[in-house]
C-alpha cells in the first residue's frame, strides 16, 4: 500500500517512516511538512493511506480534508489526546497517539489490510468524501449519500438521517458522481437511486420519489421520462 507521511516535525516524519519499514507491504511514496503541501501530494501521488497529524502551524490536518475533493484513507496521528473524539467523529480508519508504539502502527495497518480484504481492493481517493458542517465532520463513501439538494451557492447532504450543508455547489459535485448510481432528479436535487423505496405518479408527469428516511423528492416531468425509459418503467 502506498503511505503519504503528513507532519512538521521532521523526526517525527522520520521516525515513523522507520517504523514502517518492518511492514513489507508499505511503500512510503512522499512526505509533506505542512497544510497545503500535503494537498498537493494527495492530489498528485493518490496515496492508499494519509498519516496526518491533527494539529499543525497555520492549517490543520482537518484542513487538509476539507481542501481536497476527493478524500483518502486516513490515520490520524498527533500528541493531543483531545483530538480523539475528533478523530472518530470524522470516520477516519484509526487514530495514533504520539510516541507512537510499534504495536499500535501495526494494529492500524491490520485495519487498512481489513479493509483491503473486505473490499478485494485498497481504499482508494476516489470513492470517498470529506464533509463538514460546523464541528461535524464525515469521511465516506460516495454512495452512501442518499441525496444531494442545492441550497443557494451550497448543497445540503443527506446520507444516514444527517444532512449537513457543506460548501460545495451541486454541478462541482455531480461530476464526481457515478453516472450508474446518481440521476439528476430536477435542477436543484440528486438522488441515489439505490436507495429509492417507491415512486409515485403525478398529475403533471413528473414524478415524486420516496428515498430512506422518508425523504421525498420530486422529479421533474422532463427527467422523470428519462428515469422511466432507464428503469423500463
């Protein structure tokens, strides 16, 4: 699996870029020192697995996740202990308290592999995403969003009975989307049409659609044609 190393202290990069040495199937591929550094390397080498720390000068590692549109597989490390709950609440894969033991790099590793395993393939960037509302934050899969809704310059979320409303217009998110699970249900709505539950008719041709969590969208007259022609309805 190929490791992105994101921290400024360069001992501690250097120290954990040794420690992964033991682990055969890790290949550090770069390391970045800051912020917007650590960016920029996610975009260009496409890492399986970001070692970021939390706490940094300037912006913090929350930041990096936040900057970026695709996000990756994350382990958290830093010597702030108040960060864990944080941490979690982002969904990433383990968190590291400094100084960081052998044991518990390799139990974080275990966890990658896990997933690789269930997955048949290493997490990669580009099936994730990084949202934030306020304090909260998420780290998921692109098809565990139900549906997508414009809200001015910004989209409301709903995945799992939360819709936070993040920073993102609904076109830039709509060309990440897999074409095979998302329909454009009118010009302000996306739905997953994996988690359709029923349709119903309306007198005016379009249709309205009932997603989990009894969430209701209605579908225009012109897309609701190309909905019946592509489910053969």
């Amino acid at each position: 699996m190929k490791a992105l190393l994101v921290d400024d202290e360069r001992l501690a990069r250097a120290g954990l870029r040794r420690m992964l040495r033991a682990h055969e199937d890790v290949c550090v591929i770069g390391e970045a020192a800051n912020a917007e550094d650590a960016t920029r390397k996610i975009r260009q080498l496409q890492p399986d697995v970001v070692f970021l720390d939390v706490e940094m000068p300037g912006k913090s590692g929350l930041w990096v996740l936040e900057d970026i549109d695709e996000a990756p597989t994350v382990i958290f490390t830093t010597a702030y202990p108040k960060y864990a709950v944080d941490a979690f609440d982002v969904s990433a894969l383990d968190y590291l308290l400094k100084p960081i033991t052998s044991e518990r790099l390799a139990s974080a590793l275990d966890k990658v592999r896990k997933v690789a395993l269930e997955t048949k393939t290493l997490p990669n960037v580009g099936s994730q995403v990084f949202l934030r509302d306020g304090l909260s934050c998420w780290i998921m899969s692109m098809r565990e969003i139900t549906l997508m809704a414009s809200d001015g310059n910004y989209t409301r979320v709903h995945f799992g009975g939360k819709s936070p409303l993040i920073r993102r217009s609904l076109n830039a998110l709509e060309r990440r989307l897999d074409p095979a699970v998302f329909f454009r249900a009118s010009r302000s709505a996306i739905i997953n049409l994996n988690e359709i539950k029923s349709l119903e008719e309306r007198s005016d041709g379009g249709l309205d659609a009932l997603l989990t969590h009894g969430i209701k969208v209605a579908i225009s007259r012109r897309q609701a044609r190309r909905l019946r022609d592509r489910l053969s309805l």
